[in-house]
C-alpha cells in the first residue's frame, strides 16, 4: 500500500468516528396558572442556544427569571439545560390542553439545528 493511500486510509477512519452531537430533550408539560410550563432536561451535546419552541397553539415565550420574569429572545444551554417553575430561564406555552394529551413541539436551536418532540401534558 502506497503511503498516499495510508493517509487517505486514516483519513476516513478519523472521519468516520467524527459525530455532531444531536439534540435531545426529556421533557414533559405542566399546567401552571393557566399556561403549559415545560419541565424537564434539554441537552444539546455543546454550547448553543434555544432560540424558539413552537407547539400547536403557536410560539412559546422564552423567559428570564432572575429575579423577575421578562421575555428573552434566546436562552444559553451550555450542553444541558434544566427547565422547571424553579430554574432562571422557562419555556411557557399558551392554549388548552387536557392531561395525559400528547403534544408535538419542535425546538429550535442556535446553530441551526431543530428538535421535533411529544410530550404528554402531566398536570
């Protein structure tokens, strides 16, 4: 084998061990005040941002709360991100649903990727 073909050789082995790290939540909704909290871990394998989430009845508000609420065009996610009714940053979602309901949202994130998700409604 000629040392052209050796590297080349290499050079798919290395690529072909190279991955991009996938998105991925396990996250549920909780009914709070009249309005869908999403609660649960979001990993995103690297540093990024959530830039929007979109559920049937539209776009869910990204939210701030340190030590206030206020609305946030984009939430940092330093390859995981814990959301629930305690953590600095929400996802909250307006509309009606019912609990055990299964609902499609689709994540999208800051370099570009895009999540597609079904959660159930637990409370």
């Amino acid at each position: 084998m000629s040392g052209r073909a050796v590297r080349v050789a290499l050079l798919c082995a290395l690529m072909g061990g190279v991955t991009v790290a996938q998105p991925s939540a396990k996250v549920t909704l909780v009914t709070k005040n009249g309005v869908l909290l999403l609660s649960g871990l979001v990993s995103a394998g690297k540093l990024t941002t959530l830039r929007g989430v979109w559920g049937p009845a539209g776009q869910a508000r990204l939210m701030q709360c340190l030590p206030r609420c206020k609305v946030v065009q984009s939430i940092p996610v330093q390859r995981q991100l814990s959301l629930n009714e305690l953590s600095g940053y929400r996802v909250v979602l307006g509309g009606s649903y019912t609990k055990g309901q299964k609902v499609a949202l689709v994540m999208r994130f800051g370099d570009g990727q895009v999540l597609n998700v079904m959660t159930p409604v637990v409370r």
